[in-house]
C-alpha cells in the first residue's frame, strides 16, 4: 500500500495527508475548492517548519514530504490507482454518502475506503456501495500529525483482512491504532462528549464560571486541557452534531444536548474557528480571556 488519497484540505484532511505523506507515501489531495487546497498545503508547510524549529525533521525531509503530495480538484481524477482513500469532509452524512457513491464508481475493486468520521455509522455509510466489506473506520484525532490515536472502527460487513490491513498501516505511520465497533460515537467521542455536554451543563446551571470548570478537571483529573477549552478546539458545532447521532442512535436522554450549547451555535459562537466560544480568541487562538458572555 503505497498511494493513498485523501479527501477534504480542511484541518483533518491536510493533517492526514501531512502525515502519510511524511512517512513515505504518495498522497492525493482533493478537495473541490482551489483555495482550501492551496490553504491546506500552506498549513502542511507551516506545520513542518514548526516541526523543523524543533528538530523534530530537517528541510530535507520537509521538501521530501511536500514532493509527496498532489492535488486534485476532481474526485474521479484524485482516486486512480489509489489503495485507500481516505474521506476528511465535513461531518455531514448527506455529503459522506454521496462522496461514498462517487468513491465506489471511480475507485478501483480493490480500493479501501476509509471514512475520518467522529460518529456517524460506518455500517450505514458502507450500505450505498458495493463494496461494505472494503470500507472502514479511520478516526483520527486533531493535530494529526501529533496525536498518536487511531480508533479504526469495523462497519457490520468490514472484513477481517482490511481491518487487519488498516491496523497495520495506522501503526506504519508511528499511531497507536485501536479497534473499535460501530456504534454511536464509538469509544473517544461516546465518553468524550457526554463529559463535555456535563461541563457545559454545569455552566448552564451556575454551579460554577468556565475558568472554574477547567481548573477543577485540568488539576483533579490531570486532563491536558479543560472541557470548554476542548470544546472550543473541536468546535461546537462538532460536539453538537456528534451529540445529536448519539441521542438519535440510542434514543436515551442522557446524550441530549445542553440548550445552552445548542444556542451557542445557533449564534454562531464555535470556538476557536469562529473567534468565540466559551472563550474570547480575538486576541490570541490561546484560551487565556473568557467570553464577555461568562465573565459577568
């Protein structure tokens, strides 16, 4: 497995492809607009400057990792001769679906198809193609690049060699790959988002403000970051949407969203990508100053 395809330029599609690219794969990049792939490929340079700064790589290796990577505004022309491809694009099932057709008409028989989804069924997705033994689960975690997990979840009809497959080749690109069933959320986002929603649900309550909340499970849990902090790095929206497939899918309560986080996107407050969330990132994309909305 040698030529891999990646769609979507966004944040976790270029991450994918900065990182299979650097560990000495032909990458294709796809993604229907110019300017997002013009975008994704200056945030891959920006990405490996930082990781030369480190001396983490050196400029060769960076020109190495550049020279990997091709892009293409087109689906049918991105996916020849590819032996997985990977979907990145926006957590929209509609769109996944129908990327998920185009896939299996262009692709080759033989072509893995992986889908970076946080929540929606990879059973469901694999339903409108041919091939539902063939398509798989490869949910990365945000930076790519950095974070060391691979939930590799199986659909109902994914088979064993592409499971073992993609196991392998998580694990070729220096990840930790975990295997996973299909059920809503998965493992990361079923317990990950249930603490967010509770933590924005604290809030809501007034049992105490957003900084309060962080430092209580940044220093007791000994977690990297706060769950509002987190929350606004993953993007509301996100965490809204992920939430809603898990209460769709069981039909319990516990998964139903905060009215407070439901606002807050309907007002378009999404966290870092929007320039506020739980915190103000006018200023600086560090969570240092609350929003003006929870600082009174």
């Amino acid at each position: 497995m040698k030529h891999i395809a990646v769609i979507g330029a966004g944040t976790m599609g270029n991450g994918i492809a900065h990182t299979f690219a650097q560990n000495g794969y032909k990458v294709n990049l796809i993604d229907i607009n110019k300017a997002s792939l013009e975008r994704g490929l200056t945030t891959i340079s920006k990405n490996l400057d930082r990781m030369i700064a480190k001396d983490v790589i050196s400029e060769g290796e960076k020109s190495e990792t550049l020279s990997n990577i091709s892009t293409f505004l087109s689906i049918e022309e991105g996916v020849k001769q590819t032996d997985l491809v990977v979907e990145a694009a926006t957590e929209n099932i509609d769109l996944k679906l129908n990327i998920f057709k185009q896939l299996d008409d262009a692709c080759a028989e033989e072509t893995i198809l992986a889908t970076n989804t946080s929540s929606i069924s990879i059973t469901q997705i694999a339903a409108v193609t041919s091939r539902p033994d063939k398509v798989i689960g490869m949910h990365f975690m945000n930076p790519v690049p950095i974070m060391k997990l691979v939930e590799v979840i199986r659909g109902y009809n994914t088979s064993d060699s592409v499971t073992k497959t993609v196991m392998e080749l998580s694990g070729n690109l220096g990840k930790t790959p975990v295997e996973v069933n299909d059920y809503p959320g998965f493992v990361a986002n079923r317990i990950l988002m249930p603490m967010i929603n509770e933590s924005i649900e604290t809030l809501y309550n007034g049992v105490a403000g957003v900084s309060e909340i962080d430092t209580v499970m940044k220093l007791g849990m000994a977690h990297p970051m706060g769950p509002l902090q987190l929350a606004d790095f993953i993007g509301l929206d996100v965490c809204l949407s992920i939430l809603n497939v898990m209460y769709d899918g069981f039909k319990n309560p516990k998964y139903a969203p905060c009215p407070l986080l439901v606002n807050m996107v309907r007002a378009g407050k999404l966290g870092v990508k929007s320039g506020e969330g739980f915190y103000d990132y006018s200023q600086s994309k560090k969570a240092e100053t609350i929003s003006a909305q929870f600082s009174k």
